[in-house]
C-alpha cells in the first residue's frame, strides 16, 4: 500500500530468496572480494568487446542466483534489469540469453533500488511468484562512453570516482513464511533533483541532494526514526557526495549516528586502490548488497537496513550540450524475517 507520498509498504513481505555476484579484476582486488561469486582475472573476460563482457557478468551472477535458488529460468515470470551503456544493451542481450519476460530499466546508478523496487511491488500484489532483478556496469565500457577511453591514460580530478566491473543479481519471491531469510518492508521512489550541477567528474556532489530528499521522505512518509535501522547505506555517492549527504540530513533534522551512515562505493575498495573519491557504477551498489551487506545479515550482523541507490541521469549528448545533472536516488529496506 501507499504510505505518505511516496513510499509503499510490502505487507506480503517478499523474500530475497538467493543472490549472485560476479566481479573483474580490480575487483578481485579489492576490499569486499571474499563475497563475489565470480571473479575475473582480466576485463575482456573471453569476449572481443568490453561491452560483451559486460554481458558476461551479468549472466553469470544471474545463473549463481538462479542455481542457489533452485529454479529454472521458466521458473522465474520477470526479469528486471539495467545497466549504464547506451539502450542499455548489455541487460537486453542477457534477456535475449535467459528467454525470460523482461523489462529493460534505466536509472544510472539508482538502478538496483529501482528494480528490486518495482520487483517487490509486483510481488507484493500477487503480479509474480519469482523475479530476477539487478543492475551491473563495466569499468572500460562505461568509461569510455560516459569520459575517456581508460587507454588514454587521461587525468581524473580528486573528484572523480572508479567505475566498478561488476553484477549483482537476486531472486525475488513471494513469501513462504520461511526464516531467517532477507525480506523487502519497503520502498520509497524518489523524484529528480537538479542542483545545477554539471562536472561529470563530481558525480558524488551531483547526487548528494538527491539522497537526501529521498532518505527525509522515506522516514516523513514512514513516520520512524533513523534509530529504526542499523545501517542507512547509500549507492556511490563516494567521499564527497557521502559527506555532503550527511550535512544535508543533519541541517534538516535527521540524526542518524555516523557509523550507522555508509556508502557502498567506499565499503568495496581498500584504501590503497587508486579510486579518488571511490566506486561508482549501477554495479556498484547491486553487488555490494547482493553480496556483502546480505551476507552480513545472514551473520547477524545487521537486522534492518535502508539500501538508498544514488544516479545521475545524464548522457554523453546532454553533456555535450551543457545541459546540467538530473539525479534521483531510490530506497528499499529490507529486514531478516
């Protein structure tokens, strides 16, 4: 049902069921490694295209979750998913893979909150039994449509954050009333926010206010406190945009502990990884979820948390045109049955 403006309450509970998540090098390197399915040892991944490889990793982490899951792709009635290339191709061809119905979604880096979002929903009201849903990018394909060819060699400003290689899949389903398993409560849809914005190499800063108004409308609409979760996460906003976020809630009231505040693009790298402000991607937040922060839930680490995916909704052509930054940021909840 609809609660306040603009957030819905799953009272069915779906269950995130099973998760898959594959990773490149950089990746394999990094911080959060022990909790990828797959890990690839170079970005070309067998194929001649950056962009086919970014396939790849998509359809690897979605057999890992299907298998977990004990389905069969004719099992599964939707797949949701998008990416950061053009028409979002890479998603499309990975449907054309599994043959299942499918519904190709946008929202840059916000993506994995927007599926698993709309997912809930359709589970929630009886509209499916399974769904797959998810969000991925490629270091080199994305670099190259959205910047510089990371051949260039070209030099990124403090600002800039590192594009991840990565997918992060699960399975949505209706609730059985089995235990200890992850459950959405909740979502709330955020609304574009343009600050005026328009460095492509401060991506965190761009976003920064538009996770802010989406985490004060979640608990507005919610009518909770901060305190209600253990972990308030944010996509790959980075450093800066993490920062500037944490500001905003705090000069609009909302306190929430710091160490309860986090940033998936600054949970998966190690300090010593070459990445500015940190990761970024609409793979970044997806696999660091689907792997990480699910598998700390299992451990009993966290109960309740609010994944909040951050994206800025330009395109190579809008820059080129001196248009400014669009950004949104979707919320999900999600709490151990």
């Amino acid at each position: 049902m609809l609660k306040g403006k603009q957030t819905w309450i799953f009272n069915n509970r779906p269950v995130i069921t099973a998760t898959g998540v594959s990773g490149g090098p950089f990746e394999a390197n990094g911080k959060l490694a022990s909790d990828f399915d797959v890990l690839h040892d170079d970005l070309w991944m067998g194929q001649d295209t950056y962009e086919k490889a970014h396939r790849v990793l998509i359809e690897e982490a979605s057999q890992v979750a299907l298998q977990r899951a004990k389905l069969q792709e004719e099992d599964v009635h939707f797949f949701i998913a998008g990416d950061l290339i053009n028409q979002i191709t890479p998603s499309s061809m990975s449907a054309r893979t599994n043959q299942i119905p499918y519904f190709g979604i946008f929202g840059a880096c916000s993506t994995s909150m927007e599926g698993l979002a709309l997912g809930s929903f359709m589970i929630n009201y009886q509209g499916a039994k399974h769904i797959l849903t998810g969000a991925s990018s490629h270091n080199a394909a994305v670099e190259k449509q959205f910047r510089y060819p990371t051949e260039y060699g070209g030099q990124k400003p403090p600002t800039a954050q590192w594009t991840i290689t990565g997918a992060g899949m699960a399975i949505l389903s209706a609730n059985g009333g089995v235990k200890s398993l992850p459950v959405t409560t909740s979502a709330t849809i955020g609304k574009v926010v343009d600050m005026g914005l328009t460095d492509p190499f401060n991506m965190g800063g761009a976003m920064a206010p538009a996770a802010a108004d989406t985490i004060t409308a979640h608990f507005k609409d919610l009518q909770i406190d901060p305190s209600y979760y253990d972990l308030i996460v944010t996509g790959d906003l980075g450093e800066i945009g993490q920062n500037t976020t944490y500001e905003l809630l705090t000069t609009a009231g909302l306190k929430i502990e710091r160490g309860k505040f986090q940033d998936c693009g600054l949970l998966i790298y190690k300090e010593d990884q070459p990445v500015n402000a940190g990761g970024s991607g609409a793979g970044c937040s997806a696999t660091v979820l689907y792997g990480h922060l699910l598998n700390q839930m299992r451990q009993g680490v966290y109960k309740k948390i609010l994944v909040v995916a951050t994206g800025a909704l330009l395109s190579p052509l809008t820059f080129q045109q001196n248009e400014t930054i669009p950004c949104i940021a979707h919320a999900v909840s999600i709490e151990m049955e």
